[in-house]
C-alpha cells in the first residue's frame, strides 16, 4: 500500500438495511481500510446498531443535519491519508478500495478519484434499472480529468478536503453538494480523476415522483444555480452538448404539441432520441432491445422535466441569489 491509509466515510439516516449490506463489502475487501467511520444523521432506525455490530467508529447527531454536514464531521475524525466516501446505499466491488488505493500510489499531482455505478442495480424495477444505468453509462462516457466530485463513490487526500474547506453545509439534504465541491476544487486547481472501473453497486430502489423530485429539486434547480453563480458550464457528464441539445429539443416538443402542431412535436421527439443513441445502445446490450424502446419515452420526458428545472433554477437564482459556500463548522 506503499504507506496510504484509507479512511471510509459514509453518513447514514434510517437506512440499516441497504447499510447492513454496504458494511459487509466493505468487511469482505481484501484490501482493508484503515478505518471506517458511520455518521448517523439522527436516525430513528437500527442505522447505529448495524454500525456498532460492524466494529465502525460511529458519528451520532442528535439533529438531523443532512448528508454534508455528516460528511464533513466524518472527514474531522479520520485518520487516513485518503477519504473514501460512500454512501450508505452502495456495495463496493472486492477490487474498488484496491484501484482507489493505486491511483494515489501511481500519480502524486492528483487530488481526487471518483468511480460509478455497475451495470447490474440491485432494485429489478424499470426506474431503478433505468436511472441506474443512466448514471452508469453517464460515467463510463464522461472526461476522465473530472470537473466534479462524486460523493456514491469518492476519494480524495484528507489534507486536500480539509484544505478546501469540505462540503457546503447549506444543503441540508442530499443535493449538489458534492457537484458544488467538485467545482470548487478544480476552480482551486485541484485534479480529479474519473474511473469507471472503480465500481459500486447501487440497492436504492427509485420511483418516478421520486425521480421526479430528486431531478427538479434536488439536482435541476440547485445545479441552475451554481451554474449560473459560477458563470461555468463544462462540456462534461450531464452537462454535455448533446445533453443540453436534448433538453431544447424535447423543451420545445412540449408547446408544439400544445398548439397543435403535433408533426412538430413528434419530430423534436426523435431528435432527442436519436441524439442519446449511445445510451439506447448501451440499454440494448445490457437489458435487451424492448427495455431500450421502453426508457426511450421516460428519458425524453427526463429531459423536458430538466429543461423546466433549468428554467426554475434560473428564476430562483435571479430572486435569490446562491449564498457563497458554507463549510465545515
């Protein structure tokens, strides 16, 4: 290990069982971490109990603080040269502390690493199978000089965190906090790595109104607004010109049908399909050709509903704009 020491850090909120299961990977690695530390943001289930039983060093807020603010007290009490954060509904590959672990040993100007999720979610459902490879396929494709930082699966040097000042404690649930200190850290010059082989399997189990709200709430308008503060928008992950094209066209689909003009609308409709064929592809090789005809109408509604966020953000951010960060405390 060439004398890296890795510190796992994962917040948990009444989430025992998906954590049960995380705990356990993290138990079977070959490669151990140093040590673990469980934040429990004031959790009114087992979540501290499962903790205990794994020997972790457990965190406990009497207020719920939300996922930053756990991160950030995680990252005061770790020990190790790297801060590996995970979030406490993912199953790390018996290999992902190893690759995190020979990425610092290889290369000593880099910062961070952040990985992915696999190709095989734990929920059979259609959402979650779709959301989740979504955000697969959005990795494997992405820059590998990374413009943001990925808290599901992230590391990065205990002294570069502490120095950039962690996470912005303003988001009180889990949000863009991650994407906010991302930006922040290369703005700093800070250099981070995307590996798509650094993997973890993703157990939540998504909805549509719960994909729906985390999207436009959590992710679209929030994100509208750090963009619009920095003045930045990298041509990178869900931010790249395909994308962006996608979301004009499937906003504009939207009035067309309204009014009438239904060939319109049908026309920018497949524009936005045939502008993400690489995912459909992608979906095809990994679940079949009928599963990829089916997420094609769920994915054009995506990008409509992220158009409107886009739009919201923008309003919000002219009424109110976005505090600068609020670090550790």
């Amino acid at each position: 290990m060439a004398g890296f020491t890795v510190s796992v850090v994962i917040p948990v909120f009444n989430s025992a069982q998906t954590l049960e299961l995380c705990l356990q990977t993290l138990a079977d690695s070959p490669l151990e971490p140093l040590e673990c530390i469980v934040v429990d943001d004031a959790s009114t289930d087992d979540s501290a109990a499962v903790a205990s039983r794994h020997g972790t060093r457990l965190v406990q807020l009497d207020k719920r603080a939300g996922p930053a603010r756990a991160r950030n007290l995680g990252a005061a009490n770790a020990q190790g040269d790297v801060i590996l954060f995970l979030d406490a509904d993912v199953c790390t590959h018996s290999d992902t502390i190893a690759r995190v672990v020979d990425h610092f040993e290889k290369d000593s100007s880099l910062d961070a690493v952040i990985g992915a999720y696999d190709d095989s979610p734990s929920d059979s459902t259609f959402v979650s199978q779709y959301r989740n490879l979504l955000h697969c396929f959005t990795h494997r494709t992405g820059e590998r000089r990374a413009s943001t930082f990925w808290c599901g699966c992230g590391a990065i040097r205990r002294a570069t965190f502490l120095r950039s000042g962690g996470f912005d404690e303003s988001f009180e649930r889990s949000s863009i906090e991650d994407i906010e200190f991302g930006a922040r850290l290369t703005a700093q010059g800070g250099r981070i790595l995307l590996d798509p082989q650094v993997q973890v399997k993703h157990l939540k189990k998504w909805t549509f109104l719960g994909m729906l709200r985390t999207d436009i709430f959590d992710r679209g308008i929030p994100w509208t607004r750090l963009i619009l503060r920095s003045g930045s928008m990298p041509n990178d992950l869900s931010l790249r010109a395909n994308q962006r094209a996608s979301i004009v066209a499937a906003a504009i689909s939207l009035p067309m049908m309204l009014s009438g003009y239904s060939a319109m609308a049908l026309a920018c409709a497949v524009l936005c399909v045939a502008l993400n064929a690489d995912f459909y592809r992608f979906l095809a090789v990994h679940r079949g050709a009928l599963f990829a005809i089916c997420a094609a109408p769920l994915h054009v509604l995506f990008f409509l509903y992220s158009g409107i966020a886009f739009i919201a953000g923008a309003i919000v951010h002219v009424v109110s704009p976005v505090p600068h960060h609020r670090g550790a405390g």
